[in-house]
C-alpha cells in the first residue's frame, strides 16, 4: 500500500486554485460578484478566445486603497467577511484573485475615488509585482492565458463558442436581478451586449426582447420583487424562472420553482411555467452561500416557510392585474387569386353569440370574446370550491369497494388527511381493494356516468394538487358545450363570470376570455381618425415601446 504523504505546497495550490476557477465561466463570475460588491453602478466585461485569452472586468465602484493592493491576490485575504454564520456580500472567501493568479496572468489596476493616483499589481502563480499609474476611480481586472500553463485542464476546456454562449448566460441573469446598473458585454472587439439602468421590466426587454416586456408584471411584497409574466407568456421548461437570494444569483431549489407555478394555479396549463425574475431578500443569518464550489447553490432556513410567503406574494401580485390575454392578431384576407380577481373583472354588456360557441361582448371599448364552456366550467368549479368543505360529507347507504393500483395505494396513504378534510373517506381493505365510505356532499349528488371512479382517479392521480384536479374535472362534464349556447345562456354565464373569484381561465389553465381593442381594430382596417386614441385597457397597461412602431 502506498504511504500516505502531504502534497507539495505547489501542487495543493493548483488542486485548490482548480476548486474555484475551474474554467473561464468561473474567473467572470467571481470577478462580477467582486465589482457589485465595490457599490459600481458600470460594469463592463470584455471577452477574447472564449474567456482563455483574455476576461478583463472593469468598474467604477469604491477601488482598493494602495496600502491593501498587496494582500489581494493573496490566498483567503479579503475584507467582506466577519462570521461565516452571516455573510452579507458576495464575494466572501478571498479566494478570486488567488485562484485566478495561480490559473493565468492577472493584472490589477485600482483606485478609490478619493486617491491620487492608481495602484497597478500583476501576478502569476507566487510572483507579485505592485506599481503606480494613471488611472480613473474605480478597478479593471483583467486574466490572460487562462490555463496557459496547466496543459491537462486547458484540454478539457469547453469550445470557445459554447464558453462564450455560458458567459453570455450568467451575464444576463446578473443584469436581470440588477436591472439599475449599467451593463456591457463586449466580445472580440464588438459589443454583445448593452443594458441602460432601467427597472426589471426593461432589464427583460434587454435581455428577452420588448415584446416579452409587454407581458410581465411588476411584484412588489415584503422580501420579494422583480417581475412575472401574464398567463399567455409560459414555456414548457422552467429555464426562464430566474431567482437571486440577497443579490446573489443562484439556481433555485425546485420548492422555490414549485411556490411561484402554484401560485398560478389554474392560470398555467398542466406542464408549463412562467417567466420570472425574483429578487428574494432574507436575513443573512438565514443564507448559507458556502455549500458549493461557485456559490451558484444557497442552503436557506425554514424553506416551507419561504416558499408559503412566495406564493402568497406571486398570489396577491397576480390578483391586482387584468390577466385576459389579447387576441390573435387580426390578418386581412389574401386578394382574390387574465388566483384572485379583486374586482380587475370588466362590467360587459353581450353583443351577440357565434357558432353557439362563444359570447361576444363590449365593455372598455374594447371588444370581448368568451369561450362560454371555459367560462361555464370556471363557474361551476368555483360553485363546487365553496360547497366542499362548507357541507357536512354524504355517507353513502352501502360502502363501496374499488380496485386500486399500487401506486393509488401509496398516495392514498399520502393523501388520506386531506381526502378526508374534504369528506372523502376511502378505506384500505387488503389484496388492493379500498373501501369508500363517504364522499363529499357538494360531489355526491352531480348526475354523471361512473362519478365514484372519476372522483378516485382524480383525487389519487399524479397532479400535485388533488382537489384542484378532482373539481376541475367534474366542472368540465356538465359545462355548456359548443353548440349549446343560447343569448339567456350566455347572458346567464356572463353574469356569474364576472363574480368568480378568479374569471380569466378556466381549472385546466385555458382562458375564458380574449379582447381586442378598438384602436387595435381601427389599424387593421387602416382607419385613423380623432377615435384613434389609446383607450380601455391600453390606457392603463404600461407597454414598452417597439422599434419597430418608431420607424
């Protein structure tokens, strides 16, 4: 057996340098973390080869005093962190400059507002040479021939294309959770990227585009802030739910991902989630950001609470907006050869049916249209929401048995609690029977075929949240089908639309409403006349403004 040794100091020095910066992404990172940490309000980033030629961050914050300059590049010398227990930077390891030092050349020229003169240190490996220049206020740190001299991890670098796309990346989520600074990603001599201070809506306009902007919303709670997209705005991946916990980018723990889509509830189709980039603010004795490598992972306290707190924010933000989604827009035919509404709910005055499918109404000046079974459905499962728990469960006169797969056994026992606060009480009765036993009195009574078994499909499936898949499911049977519609129908859904609680979709996330403005309109047919003004909902929806509407 080979005899355990202590590595020579040069060898454990690279090992560690390569637990810091193991690649280009993680020098920008931790020098981005070191530039917000100095108060900049400019943060420009140059980028050659992909990140191994050349990473040069420059800033304009507060500088390091000559007299410290020195002690940077040393290992674990840093002046942000005083307990480990309550770190409120950061950048808090004092390891950045250390590591990027031991991997490539490092140059550092840094000046504090109120000196004279600039303080120039270069470095690599343990050699340090501290100078005087000319320079303005503010610090510019540049790593050149990253990995020059570490042959075996320079092989494993990614492409310079692929580095660059992930540099790209982590750019734009620093410039979506710090919208108010000025941002500049310059690659090979050619800006990339360009981000003037501006809120969180303009930060998803520079980095997603205008049109996405259009379709966010600001929230605004106790510890939470950012912005979230309308219901029409989802994707079927969570890659555009962004989190920061006290500034600090990180990769959200699928709890936080889940509070936020919960919140949405049947606002979201089955599978979808939204855009978002939240700004979670948290005592830091709450936060342990020292659990990975590149502080991209935050170990948090008391997480069910947080993600209680988050929903209930998303909720309330969501309640306060108008959440029905614009029509298609309209095409002139080829020549021949919208969780809570909070009273956001439009008064609407019918116009008529088509196809005895949909309700076409007006209100706002703006021309509505109403998916009469999406409406009817939204209807009667908030009907049946209220009567679930406020009606004693019906007792059925003889228990009946159901055949149960293993996995409905295994969430039977998960669920049981909650089953029965409803007042559905089904029974384990051994070789894959249950016994049910009662049902809830709302439920027992709606006329449809093979309702028992609806119910246990629904109430032991693989939705997350049972009741809502349970109701959503039994609204949809009896709601009015296309064809079935008539002026008193419709007249009748309208009005007890407009009292839901929650009236801009239905259980299953698909919208009950759609409008189409009347200056939207008028432009489709090409009329511009003194009604051609900015009314209804547009009068009080802020809209970035497209380029293409200033050509």
């Amino acid at each position: 057996m080979t005899p355990i040794r202590l590595l020579p100091p040069e060898t454990a020095r690279l090992i560690a340098a390569g637990e810091v910066v193991s690649r280009p992404l993680d020098v920008v990172r931790e020098l981005l973390d070191n530039a917000l940490d100095a108060g900049a309000s400019r943060i420009e980033v140059e980028i050659e080869g992909g990140g191994l030629s050349l990473i040069r961050v420059r800033d304009n914050g507060g500088g390091i005093p000559a007299a410290d300059v020195p002690l940077s590049p040393l290992r674990h010398a840093t002046s942000k962190l005083e307990s480990v227990d309550r770190v409120t930077t950061l950048g808090f390891r004092g390891e950045a400059l250390w590591a990027a030092a031991q991997a490539g050349q490092l140059k550092l020229v840094t000046r504090p507002p109120s000196q004279l003169g600039a303080t120039q240190l270069t470095a690599h490996g343990e050699a340090v040479e501290v100078g005087k220049v000319s320079a303005p206020a503010g610090s510019t740190v540049s790593v050149s021939d990253l990995f020059k001299y570490l042959p075996a991890r320079l092989r494993t670098q990614l492409p310079a294309g692929a580095e660059l796309r992930e540099i790209t990346a982590l750019l734009t989520r620093y410039v979506l959770h710090w919208p108010h600074l000025h941002w500049k990603l310059t690659v090979e001599g050619e800006a990339k990227l360009l981000h003037a201070p501006a809120d969180h809506r303009g930060a998803v306009a520079s980095v997603y585009g205008p049109l996405n902007a259009n379709r966010v919303i600001g929230i605004n709670a106790a510890g939470v802030c950012g912005v979230l997209s309308r219901p029409e705005l989802t994707r079927p991946r969570r890659d555009r739910m962004h989190f920061a916990v006290n500034g600090r980018p990180v990769l959200a723990p699928p709890e936080l991902e889940r509070a936020v889509i919960d919140a949405y509830a049947e606002l979201l189709p089955a599978g979808h989630a939204p855009l978002c980039v939240l700004n979670l603010t948290l005592p830091p004795e709450d936060v342990n950001p020292n659990v990975h490598p590149a502080k991209a992972v935050v170990a948090l306290a008391d997480l069910p609470g947080l993600c209680l707190r988050l929903t209930a924010a998303v909720q309330s933000a969501l309640s306060g907006h108008p959440l029905s989604r614009p029509l298609p827009e309209l095409r002139a035919p080829a020549p021949a050869s919208s969780p809570i509404s909070g009273g956001t709910f439009p008064a609407l005055n019918m116009v008529g049916l088509y196809r005895q499918t949909y309700l076409l109404a007006e209100g706002e000046g703006d021309l509505w249209v109403i998916d009469a079974h999406a409406a009817h459905e939204r209807v009667l499962y908030e009907e049946l929401s209220r009567r679930l728990r406020s009606e004693p469960p019906y007792e059925l006169p003889e228990p009946e048995l159901l055949q149960l797969g293993p996995e409905q056994l295994a969430r039977l026992h998960e669920r049981d609690a909650e089953l029965r606060g409803w007042g559905l009480t089904l029974e384990e009765f051994g070789a894959g029977l249950a016994r049910l036993r009662t049902l809830p009195a709302a439920l027992a009574a709606l006329p449809l075929p093979r309702l028992h078994e609806q119910i246990i499909e629904s109430a032991l499936g693989l939705s997350s949240s049972p009741e809502r898949e349970v109701l959503g499911r039994l609204a949809c049977a009896p709601a009015l089908k296309a064809g079935m519609l008539t002026p008193e129908r419709g007249a009748a859904v309208l009005a007890q639309l407009s009292v839901c609680d929650q009236p801009w979709s239905c259980p299953h996330g698909r919208p009950t409403v759609l409008r189409l403005s009347e200056r939207d309109l008028m432009h489709s047919f090409g009329r511009r006349n003194v009604r051609d003004v900015v009314r209804g909902r547009d009068e009080t929806e802020l809209k970035v403004l497209l380029i293409s509407e200033t050509e």
